[in-house]
C-alpha cells in the first residue's frame, strides 16, 4: 500500500463550514406560530416519502440548537450556512413578521457568534410557506415580490450579525423535481411547463438581492447545483442530448445571472419574461455558492421520449448509498468549467454543499465509523485544492451535512451527516468523519 499524499494546503482566508436546511433539521413545525410549507402538506399525501416519514420531529434542532451549535464549534468550523424557514417568518406567506420565528433565529445567530462562529443565512431551502402554493406557487408571479418582502423582514432584523446571505438554494432542483417532475413539494408534475417557476424563481432571487442590499454592506450570493455532463456515446444525437442537459442543469439558473439571459434550453418562454426582469435578475453577486455531488451520464433518448435527453448511471465508479456515483474529478471539471464559461463575470465561489449518504449506524461501543464519507471529502477537497491551484477562486466549502436529517423524499432513510442522529432518542453520536474533518480544519 502507498502512503497518500498531503492533503494540499488551503489558502489562510478558506471559510471551512457545515451545512443544513430549515425543514430537513428543525421539526417543532407547529411551534412558535409557524405556518404550514409545501413539505408538511406533500410530506402527509401517501406514498410520496419512502419511509412514510415528514419533518415534523425531523432532529428537534429547534430545541436542541444549542447542542447543535456545540458540535459545529467542536469541529472548529468558521462557518454555518442554515436555512430560515419562510413560514416561520411569515406563517401565511404574508404580512408582518412573526416576532416568536424570528426570535429563533436571532438566539440562532447570537449562539453561532457566541462560539465564533460564522452565520452564513439561505432564504429559501424549498419550505415554501402552503398559503403562496395555493394561490400558484412559484409558477405565479406574484410569489417572487413576496419572497423579496420577506427577504427584506429577515434583513432588518438580523443584517447586523450575518456574515452572507444565500437568497434561493438549488431553483434547478425546486423547478424540475418540485414543478417538472412532482417528485418534492409541492408534487407538480408541468415537465417543461415549469418553466415559469424558474423565470419566478429567478426573479425572486433579484429583487430579493435588491431588498438585502438596502440593509448594509452584506454580500450577498445565490447556492446553485451544478452537474457536469458525461455523453455516452459518440453520436450527434448523443452530444445534442448532452448540450439540452447541460443548458437545464448548468446554464438556465446561471446565464442570467450573468447578464446573458436564458440559454437555448428546453422549456424556456419568453413570454413569461417581462421588460425589466432580466435586469433584476442580473443584480451584481459577491460570491456564486456551489452545490456538487456527481456527474451526470446522458445519451440519445429513445424516438419518442418525452424529454430530449435520457439519464444514464455512470458505470466503473463506487457508489453511495443513493447510487450516486463517486467522482471526485467532477467536481474539478465543474470549477473549471464554471470559470472557462463566465471568465471575469465569475464571482468568487465557495462549495455550499458537498457530500454522500451511507448506511451509518453506532455499534454497541458507541462509534460510528464512516471510512468511505472521509474517502468521498478527502478525494472532493483534492479536486478543490487543484482548482485553487490552477487559478479557480474558491474560498470555502460547508460539509453537507452537520447532522444526518430528514432527506426529502427518502425520509430518514439517507445518513448525510458528520454525526450521527438516533431519530427516537435524538442522541447525536459524532462519526470518525467528524474527527477527520475536525483534524483537516486544525491543521496548522
Ligand atoms: C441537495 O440537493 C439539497 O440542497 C439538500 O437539501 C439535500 O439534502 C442534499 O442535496 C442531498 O440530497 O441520481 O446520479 O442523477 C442535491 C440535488 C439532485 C443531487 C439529484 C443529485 C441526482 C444524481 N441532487 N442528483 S443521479
């Protein structure tokens, strides 16, 4: 066996984090006058989550924060990206703000920064508050002017302690599976008709950007998932099939950011596109956050299909226990390929999410072993550290995630955390992931 390398070094500013959601982590979805999401309504229609499961206890982080915030500061990580939970704040997607939602938040962030820790706030992590949903959701335009009102109460009353706000979290991912395909919340099955949630989204997200602004000098950043496209297949079929995936997953949230407008993508409609949107939506970013796990495989669809590419498991890599495929070069393709596309519109970046679930249980003595998550952060923060290294500005990355927690549509049935959570007591038990990422962010 040879001796692996050094894990090369990080640049002395590097922002080292965990991440998690609002309604993956909290539970207590009554307390405090919270209103009702698009998840607790999707979460209690059968056979939509594997388990049969909702957030509705999820980790009681809304009563054990203090504990949670503990751990992070064992870690020693610099930052914590949370998400706020809209109906918290506005428990009918509208109106005042709910002192009681936030006032958690606010002890929330004076316990981060108590332990010296870094708040790192996403607007929207997909609880979309059930009054909006039912006057259209996101494919109504009306939810993107609510969602820059309630950006605006959240500012006013914790701008003063945030290190960086995250408007949206993942759109692509809200659109297709939430709008396209009804697989999340709110269960919408459009296919390319959902294209007008990710215009509103999109739109959201700037004049959300435009409400944050006039709260101080924030700096503020959008959380993307991006998927590098691996054709299979030598075809010209196969490499168009490539560019229609690539121009969903990787451009249509992205060009307009900056300053490009929508890609040639499928779905895309001009008509839902007013005169003055895409400018708002290309408001000036400090930082572009960046979600990876894998690759995608795409090829040719069958004649007839009803989308112009078909997905493909990539063969010959380990696989998590979602079957998704462990490629840490990806992640160095992505960077790069973020970088040769935007140039100098690119903003510096930090990995928002990065991370893999496996079957993770405590043995009798009380470990909780997880080789294979140190293997999956080990190979990824490599691919980050040869980005950096060929001139890619990354200045962070945030584990996903803190705890193991309540993973959409697999329920409880997915472990992505660095501890471990008994979901009947609430015991956490720290992972040997959480020792190794603990001793890589002490290093000297
Ligand atoms: C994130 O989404 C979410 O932000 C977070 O809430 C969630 O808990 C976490 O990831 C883990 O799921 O089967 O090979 O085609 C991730 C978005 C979209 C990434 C689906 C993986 C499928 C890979 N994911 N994608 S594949």
């Amino acid at each position: 066996m040879t001796t692996p390398a050094p894990m090369p070094a990080f640049p002395p500013a590097f922002t080292w984090g965990v991440a998690t959601a609002s309604y993956q982590i909290e539970g207590a979805t009554s307390a405090g006058g919270r209103g009702p999401s698009i998840w607790d309504t999707f979460a209690a229609q059968p056979g939509r989550i594997a388990d049969g499961s909702s957030g509705e206890v999820a980790c009681d982080h809304y009563h054990r924060y203090a504990e949670d915030v503990a751990l992070m500061a064992g870690l020693g990580v610099s930052a914590y990206r949370f998400s706020v939970a809209w109906p918290r704040i506005q428990p009918a997607g509208a109106g005042p703000a709910n002192p009681d939602g936030l006032g958690f938040y606010d002890r929330l962030v004076d316990t981060l920064l108590a332990h010296g820790i870094d708040p790192v706030a996403t607007l929207y992590h997909w609880d979309l508050p059930q009054a909006l949903e039912d006057r259209g959701g996101w494919l109504d335009r009306d939810t993107a002017e609510r969602f820059a009102e309630y950006a605006d109460l959240v500012a006013a009353r914790l701008g003063d302690r945030m290190k960086l706000w995250i408007t949206l979290n993942e759109p692509f991912v809200q659109m297709t599976f939430g709008y396209g395909l009804g697989v999340h919340a709110p269960g919408r099955a459009e296919l390319f008709g959902a294209f007008p949630a990710a215009h509103h989204l999109l739109l959201g997200h700037g004049l959300a950007v435009a409400a944050l602004r006039a709260h101080g000098r924030t700096p503020v950043a959008i959380t993307n998932n991006y998927s590098p496209v691996r054709v299979l297949g030598e075809g010209d079929a196969d490499r168009a099939a490539g560019a229609a995936y690539d121009a969903l997953q990787n451009r249509l949230f992205t060009d307009p950011l900056f300053g490009r407008g929508y890609p040639d993508a499928p779905g895309v409609d001009p008509a839902v596109v007013r005169d003055g949107d895409l400018a708002a939506i290309a408001a000036p970013l400090d930082a572009l956050g960046v979600n990876y796990y894998n690759p995608t495989g795409i090829r040719a669809p069958e004649a007839g299909a009803p989308l112009p590419f078909e997905l493909v498991p990539l063969a010959g890599y380990p696989t998590t226990s979602f079957d998704w495929p462990v490629v840490p070069d990806g992640l160095y393709d992505l960077l790069t390929l973020l970088q040769d596309r935007y140039g100098a519109d690119l903003p510096p970046m930090l990995i928002t999410e990065n991370g893999c679930a496996y079957d993770d249980e405590v043995s009798p003595d009380g470990r909780c072993d997880d080789p294979d998550r140190i293997a999956y952060l080990d190979g990824h923060l490599r691919a980050v550290a040869r980005a950096i290294a060929d001139g890619v500005d990354v200045r962070g990355y945030f584990v996903w995630s803190l705890l193991d927690n309540f993973e959409w549509a697999e329920g409880y049935t997915k472990r992505f955390g660095l501890v471990h959570v008994d979901y009947d007591s609430q015991v956490r038990t720290p992972k040997s992931s959480y020792a190794w990422y603990r001793d890589l962010i002490a290093r000297p």
